[in-house]
C-alpha cells in the first residue's frame, strides 16, 4: 500500500468512529432536551385543570348538591344530634277567653302577622251580658252619684237628716264598686266589634305556625286556636353526653347541618348548657340559637351539630363536609361546579377529621364552592377517565 493510500485509509477510519459515536448520542441528548423543555413548561407554566362532563341525562340522576367550604376554629369537637325548635322568647299560643262560635277566620298558616292584628273573630252571648251589665251598671252609678250630691246640699242647709247623707254615700260607694267589677269581667273578653262580636288578636309579630280554628266552631278557652312565632331565629336543642357537655362554653360558636337540606351548613351561637342530666339518655340539653334569616329552617327538623370542646384555639382552619373529599387515584380531591355538567377535580391536601367534617390543608379556601352529595358519583366519572386514559 502507498503512503498515500494508507492517509486516505486513515481519514476514513476516524470519520467513521465520529459518525458512529453522534448516531449512539444523539437519541440520549435530545430526550434531556425534551425532558428539560417539559420541567420548564411545567415549572413556569399553569397546571390545567382537570375537568369531567356530565350529560344531562346523568345530571338528573346524580342529585348533585352544592355546599361551600367553610372556615372555623381548631380545637377538638364533639358531634351531637338535635332537633329545632320555635324561639320561646317571641312565641304565643293563642286561645278564646271564653265559649264563643267562630264567625270569621282573618289568618292562616304561613301568614305574616303583626301585634294586635285580627286574626279571628267569634260570637259570644256572654260578651252581649257582660256589656249589658256594664251599661246597667254605669247608669245605677249615675244615678247614685247624682243621689249623693243633692243629699250633701240638703244636708248642708239642714234640710235632711245627717243619717240620710250618709246612706247616699254609701249607696254611691257600692255603686261604683258594682261597675268596676262589670268592667273587669268584660275585660276578659279583649277587643270587640260589637255588642256580642269578640276580636281574637296576635299579642307578638311573626309568622303563623299553625290553626286549629275553622268558620262555625266552638271555640274552648282550654284549646288552642293559634300558634305565632318569630321564625327568624330559632332554638336548637342538641343532646350532648355529659362528659363532653361540661367541656362545652356558652358564647361560643358551633357548626350545624341538616339531613332535609344537604349541603347547608350554618354557624350557630352556643346560648346555655342545661343544669340537669338526663336520668336515661345520660346527657345534658344545649341550646344554640340558629339564624334563619330566608325561612327556610322550620321548627322540628333534625340536625347535627358540631360544639367545640374546651378553649377552642384562634386559629382558624378551613373545612369541608365529608362526604365532599373522595379518593382520585392516588390523591384526595373535591369537586368544583364549572358550568352546566361541568366540573373541576381539584387535589387537596387532606388534614385531620373534625366531627363531620374534614380539615383541608391546601387546594381550597373559605368560600370556595364544591359538590357535598353526588361526589362519589362524580369521582366514580373520574376514575373512568383515568382508565380510560391509561388504556389508550
């Protein structure tokens, strides 16, 4: 071989190396470059959210309630069942002073009332009586008064015995007294109309809870025709275990929900913890006082309440119910309404479980608003499109 030749040989042997080298480094090199464009998107970009669609079909049968997540105390609770009742400081039961026949009812349930509305009127012979004593008696009054004052002028001028001056004034003594007790026992009857007309009024403001009085009835003193309350705040009555309800203060806040209206939860004050324990329950009556400000709580629905327990610490934590955080794969999640069947999976950092509820560390704030029933329906969409992610 000549000089030249081998030279040429040379050449080629280290271009090939070169070019096998590149060829075995090149696929290596650039996944790294992909690898390092997808960190920087992922790092300086925004993660989408992920969303689910629901039909509208499904829609109806998912029942889908929306709550909102709350922000509350720390501090250790207890979860105690209990039931609303009317406020008794602005309640009235309402019945006729005496027998009389119902002839025109003016109220019903439901209705708006204000003090000293007619809410019934009724008929009463009684009444009739008792005002024609009262004019009977006011004109026998009259007349002894009239009496007694021609017999001091008589008796003045020395035209009349001493005795018969005194025995007018007697007889107006006991005719006044004769028409004060007729006035009292007409009092009893109220307001009337007319002579044997009885008006039935509400002695507070409120709302009618509830009649018991139809047009022609004998209306019975011992009988209820009306029941008015204010329903703008109302008593609940939770029934706590006295190990726990001795740990509970009065002035404090609590956390209600209620099984007629999933997805509702209100914050109520603690008024006063009851003085006696229950002799078969072993537990001890609280009262909260419950706002009602739409009217949409009424008197006897069931509640859960959830007291604080001790010294109940500042800072607060924001919480969701239960049945809200469901599993997703491998992470705790809520979902949030986007829209008409549309809805958000949002990760959350899941705390510690507070008597209903959950505390939720990260992935949402007071306010925010999520699904409470039908989340397990919804997560069972999510976990449908996870797999159908990982099939394809």
């Amino acid at each position: 071989m000549t000089a030249r030749a081998a030279a040429w040989f040379l050449v080629i042997a280290a271009c090939g190396d070169s070019t096998t080298k590149a060829s075995h480094t090149a696929p290596a090199e650039e996944a790294e470059h992909r690898a390092a464009d997808s960190d920087g998107k992922e790092a300086g970009g925004r993660k989408e959210p992920e969303l689910i669609k629901i039909a509208p079909d499904m829609m109806r049968d998912l029942r889908v309630t929306i709550g909102k997540a709350q922000e509350r105390a720390a501090g250790e609770t207890v979860s105690a069942l209990g039931e609303l009742h009317v406020n008794e400081d602005a309640y009235a039961e309402i019945a006729s002073p005496v027998s009389a026949r119902v002839t025109k009812v003016l109220a019903k349930p439901g209705d708006t009332v204000t003090a000293g509305q007619v809410l019934v009127q009724l008929f009463s012979p009684d009444l009739a009586q008792a005002r024609a004593e009262v004019d009977a008696a006011h004109a026998r009054l009259e007349i002894a008064r009239k009496n007694a004052e021609r017999k001091r002028g008589l008796a003045t001028e020395r035209l009349i015995p001493e005795r018969e001056k005194i025995e007018a004034e007697a007889a107006l003594t006991e005719a006044e007294a004769a028409n004060s007790v007729t006035i009292a026992t007409l009092r009893k009857f109220g307001g009337a109309a007319s002579d044997a007309a009885l008006a039935i009024k509400s002695p507070i403001a409120g709302t009618v809870i509830d009649r018991t009085v139809v047009m022609g009835q004998l209306a019975d003193p011992s009988k209820t025709l009306f029941r008015v309350g204010d329903l703008s705040t109302l008593w609940l009555i939770a029934h706590v275990f006295e190990r726990d309800a001795v740990r509970v203060q009065a002035g404090g806040s609590a956390t209600v929900t209620f099984a007629a209206l999933p997805g509702k939860t209100t914050t109520a004050a603690i008024r006063s913890i009851g003085k006696e324990v229950d002799a078969a329950s072993r537990t001890i009556a609280i009262r909260l006082d419950v706002p009602n400000p739409d009217g949409v709580l009424r008197p006897g629905m069931s509640a859960t309440v959830s007291l604080p327990l001790g010294e109940t610490s500042n800072a607060p934590v924001t919480v969701v119910p239960v049945a809200a955080v469901q599993r997703v794969g491998a992470e705790w999640a809520v979902f949030l309404p986007r829209g008409e069947g549309s809805f958000e999976v949002r990760s959350i950092g899941r705390g510690r479980d507070l008597a209903g509820v959950v505390e939720v560390l990260t992935g949402l704030r007071p306010g925010d608003p999520l699904v409470v029933d039908g989340a397990f329906l919804l997560k069972a969409e999510a976990d449908k499109a996870h797999g159908g992610g990982d099939k394809d």
